[in-house]
C-alpha cells in the first residue's frame, strides 16, 4: 500500500477507532467438531458419523455476572449472532430463551472442572434451548469442555482467554442435543476459538497499533 493510501486507511481507522470506543467489545465464540451419533430426525434425519459440526455466537466482555458461590461468570450469549451447522443442516437457538439468558461460561480457580461451558445457570451446566427443523418439540443442548491441567485460564476475565484450544490438556467435553435429558445426538469436541470480532474495538486496537507501527 503506497503511503498517501495507507495514511488514509490509518485516518479512516482512527475514526473507527473513536467510533468503537463507545460500543462494546464482542468476543466471537467458535466451536469445531464432528458428529459421533445421531438419532434425531427432522431436517437431521440421516445426518451420519463424522460429518462437520460447528456451533458460534458473540458476547459483550463488558456484560457479565459473577456467582457468589463458585469460581464462574457468565456472560450472556448474543441471541442474535448465534449459528450453529450440524452437516449442513442449521440449528437455530430459541429467542428468547424460556429460562431466561443462556451463558457462555468460564470457570477457573477449582481444578476438577476449570473449562468453559454453554448454560442456562452460571454455576452448573444446564442446558439451553435450541430448534430443530422440521421438529416441532424444543430441544436441549449441552457444552462443556474442561482442562485436566489444573488452572489453564489466568482469570474469570474472558479476554485473558482469547486464543485457541484444542483437545490438548482435555479433561472432558460434553456436546450434545437431546430431550428431557437424553441425547439424541452427540459431537465430538475438537476445538473452541475465542476471538474479538473485528469490527469490535479490541480488533480495530490491533489493526491501529499496526497503523502506529508503520507510521513509526
């Protein structure tokens, strides 16, 4: 990029930086896997072993709540942003959720389960409600993926957890959908990736200092 161009893209991004300041910073949740068994029919009749499954949603860093009781917070997920593909076939989320926000949330500070879960309860995990095509009947699903390695996350603080996990240092997941307590389909973990989305003001922060880098 030639110099009168890259400083118009820095001025422009300064604007957006200004802009951004004032709005929340969102965090895109993405989650990757592989189906290990299905028996739910619907629009996932017939979806097999091994396909691709992938689950993603946004929170507000800035919007969260504390238990009182355990090492956890919770932040609310973004209804809206919520996608979820199961071997091509969309999963969506009920908006609004019958008992009440569904939480993404961390866990830190107690060994046994120190992890991230998907929850309706920003203690335990307790499932959140989804739809699935073609099925007229509310579904639940389950997410928990925790650490064997004692205290991975430096923090409650979901920025510190920004990066990608794979299945190293698993102690146990659990993906699922089903109803009243018993799967109809389970997912194989293989990773979670917590990033700012880009128009949000940590990445645009990122994009600055590379701006104030150049200029330098």
């Amino acid at each position: 990029m030639s110099t009168p161009f890259r400083r118009i893209a820095c001025g422009i991004l300064s604007a957006a930086l200004g802009a951004a300041a004032a709005s929340a910073d969102i965090i895109r949740v993405q989650v990757a896997g592989t189906v290990d068994f299905n028996v739910i029919g619907g629009g996932m009749a017939g979806v097999t072993p091994g396909a691709p499954v992938t689950m993603a949603f946004d929170v507000d860093s800035t919007n969260f709540v504390d238990s009182p009781n355990f090492p956890t917070r919770g932040y609310p997920i973004l209804l809206s942003s919520w996608a979820m593909n199961v071997a091509g076939v969309n999963v969506p989320i009920r908006n609004p959720q019958p008992a009440g926000a569904a939480y993404f949330v961390l866990r830190n500070n107690d060994p046994a389960v120190d992890g991230f879960l998907i929850s309706s309860n920003i203690e335990f995990p307790v499932p959140i409600t989804v739809n699935i095509p073609g099925l007229a009947p509310d579904h639940e699903l389950d997410f928990l993926r925790t650490f064997n390695d004692g205290t991975p996350l430096p923090s409650l603080d979901i920025l510190d957890a920004l990066g990608a996990y794979g299945t190293e240092n698993l102690s146990s997941f659990n993906w699922t959908i089903g109803r009243f307590g018993n799967p109809g389909a389970a997912y194989s973990y293989e990773s979670i990736t917590i990033t700012p989305e880009p128009g949000s003001f940590i990445g645009l922060a990122a994009l600055g200092l590379a701006c104030t880098l150049r200029r330098r």
